[in-house]
C-alpha cells in the first residue's frame, strides 16, 4: 500500500532516510526471499541454524552471520515484514511488475514471471529470488546492490545468478566482486556476462534477451525479452503424428519459430532511443518500461539531455511512435511529489495516456 505524504515529507524521507526504513518502501520490499534454504523464516536463528546444517565454516559463518544482521535491521525498521508470498505490486497487460525506482536512489524492476529483475541499485530482498539481473549501466542507484544479491543468493545456497552488464564494464564489475569477495570472504558465484548491443542471451524456457541502443552519459543499453514460440508449419498441419514424427527423424525442420517483444527496459537515457532506428521492436514491446526523469518546465529539453535523461514533453512530441500495449514510466526525479507525477502524466496526448503508468512504489 503507498501512504501519501505531503511534498516536503516525502522528500525528506527521500532525501534522508534509507529507503528500507522508509514507511512507503517497507510494504513493497520487505518480503522473504522466494529462496528453498529460507522457507518462510527470515530470522537471524532460522538462518544461523540452516548455515550450521549446512556445515558452513567459522570464516564464511561470519560473512553469514553479518548478512543476518542486516537482515534484521530491515526487519525492525520495516515495522511491516510480511512472511507470506504477495502479489505484485502491479500487473499490466498479465505481466506482473514489482521493485522502486527513485532516479539518482535507486532502481531495481523485477518481472517475476520471468525471474527477471533490471539494475539493483540497492538490494531489495525480492529480487533475490530472481535468477536474472540485467544491468542498464554503472551508475551507483543502478548497481550498488549487486554484490548485497549476489551474496544472499549464495547464503541460501541458490543458484548462481546470470548477470548481464554492458560488455565494456565487465572488467571493472569483476574486481569490484573481487574486491567483496576479500572483503566478506565469501565466494559470490556468479555467472557474470558481458553483452554489447544487438547481442542475444538465451534464458531458456522460451525467453531471449537482446541488448538495446540507449543514450547515457556513461556507457549504457538497455535489454529487450522475446518470447520464442515453435509453431509446426502450415504445410504439415494436416499430418499425423507418426508421419511428423518420421519427418523430424529425417532432420526435416518442421517447425518456424516465431518471436514477440515482451518487455523492454531502457535505464537511464536521453530520448533518442525513440528515434533510433535499431530501435524498433523497443517500440512494440508489449510493455515497456522508460525512465522519464523530468516531468516539468523547470528542467528545459537541454537539460534534461545533458544529464544523459529523458524529459516527458519529448516522450509526448514522439507520441505516435509508442506502439506498445502498456508503457511504464519509473526513475523520476526526487524533486517530485506523487501528485505532480500524476499530473504530468495526466497531460500526455489521449493515445499515449491511456496507456501509461507511472511506477510509484517508493514514493
Ligand atoms: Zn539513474
Ligand atoms: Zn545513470
């Protein structure tokens, strides 16, 4: 539930407070870790004692036993733990959507039907059952938290998680988890890749994930997921099953494949991504998820792109080029209020309003 708060609040709160002690976030973040070690008991006894089972060594126990402090912390400051499975926070066109986005905070936006969750600014505890982390670029509200989930996936002893970043940052991310991995001794396996535009990474069960053109003042891209479908061809429709099955041990391709543009997520970007014309399928996503950072006239066009953001009077200039089912605008700037968001929004021409939501958790 989002409580409201008036303008100056909000924004101290924003300004000043973690955002896992904030009361807007607590309901949106504070939730167990869909993880099997974990089942359904986020308590320092329940954790230490699985780690003991576990066999866990006195120098990684320590590690543990950290994290399970601050998991603690989280725990008293979010007043509102909740110890059952939620839905999410939001659902547009069947996709559901959860996380925050607060520009120059942090982003994290998890899909959970695909185990998917885009950037990590800090770590909140859901996206820690999602197997995929794709990073947008190195910005700290963007990356800060992929060690913190890297970490606690290991800790419940989960599977190393597949994290794409932009390839030419591959190196740096990998001594900085060096550099935790000193620090915490502890192993933070992962299955880390670096990915330029225009490459593919197969997430199997029918998703593929395609790196897109955006436009940031440090290297950046934005990622796009396909889903694959196999459909049998027209011409063997009619067949029976022994006579397809004869065919395919023949090594006849019986099958075309088709592929949807499910989701995108930008990052951060200047507008230009619209206009790109690599840019395409982004356009047709059935949802996609945009950062538009400026809302109003106190932030000229100018600006806007010399901070590398996109400003809503552009999105709403480029209104016809959106032809997606569901449009998610996140990462507005901390300036401001919910109400003012709303407003903005409120002004975008019919067509595209109608098809916009701006992602408020955290505010
Ligand atoms: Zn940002
Ligand atoms: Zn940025």
């Amino acid at each position: 539930m989002l409580r409201l708060l008036p303008q100056s609040d909000a924004q101290i709160l924003r300004g000043f407070i973690p955002n896992y002690l904030s009361p807007t976030h607590s309901s949106v973040q504070l939730h167990l870790p869909d993880a099997p070690d974990a089942k359904g008991s986020f308590v320092s006894a329940a954790v230490k004692s699985s780690a003991s089972a576990a066999g866990i060594n006195s120098s990684t126990r320590s590690g543990v036993l950290d994290k399970v402090k601050m998991a603690d912390v989280a725990t008293e400051g979010g007043k509102s733990v909740s110890r059952s499975r939620k839905p999410p926070a939001l659902e547009v066109e069947g996709i559901g959507i959860e996380g925050i986005s607060i520009g120059g905070h942090e982003t994290c936006i998890m899909i959970p039907s695909m185990k998917v969750a885009f950037d990590i600014g800090r770590c909140p505890q859901r996206a820690i059952s999602h197997d995929f982390l794709f990073i947008s670029h190195g910005h700290m509200d963007h990356i800060g938290g992929i060690a913190m989930y890297i970490a606690t996936r290991g800790l419940y002893k989960m599977r190393p998680p597949t994290i794409i970043v932009p390839k030419c940052i591959k190196t740096t991310v990998e001594k900085l988890l060096a550099v935790y991995r000193e620090l915490d001794g502890s192993e933070l396996a992962v299955n880390l890749i670096g990915m330029d535009v225009g490459e593919e990474y197969d997430m199997g069960k029918n998703f593929v994930v395609k790196a897109f053109k955006t436009y940031h003042v440090v290297p950046s891209q934005g990622y796009l997921i396909y889903a694959v479908k196999k459909k049998l061809k027209a011409e063997y429709l009619n067949l029976s099953g022994q006579e397809i099955k004869d065919l395919k041990m023949k090594g006849v391709e019986i099958t075309d494949t088709t592929r949807t543009p499910e989701v995108a997520f930008t990052g951060d970007t200047t507008g230009e991504f619209i206009t790109d014309e690599g840019n395409a399928d982004v356009l047709n996503a059935k949802l996609l998820v945009m950062e538009a950072t400026f809302l109003d006239e106190a932030t000229s066009l100018k600006h806007a792109r010399d901070w590398g953001h996109t400003h809503i009077f552009e999105i709403a200039e480029l209104a016809e080029r959106f032809q997606n089912k569901a449009i998610l605008f996140i990462h507005f700037s901390a300036r401001y209020s919910s109400e003012t968001i709303l407003d903005a929004v409120s002004k975008l021409p019919a067509s595209l309003r109608d098809r916009v939501t701006p992602f408020l958790e955290g505010w």
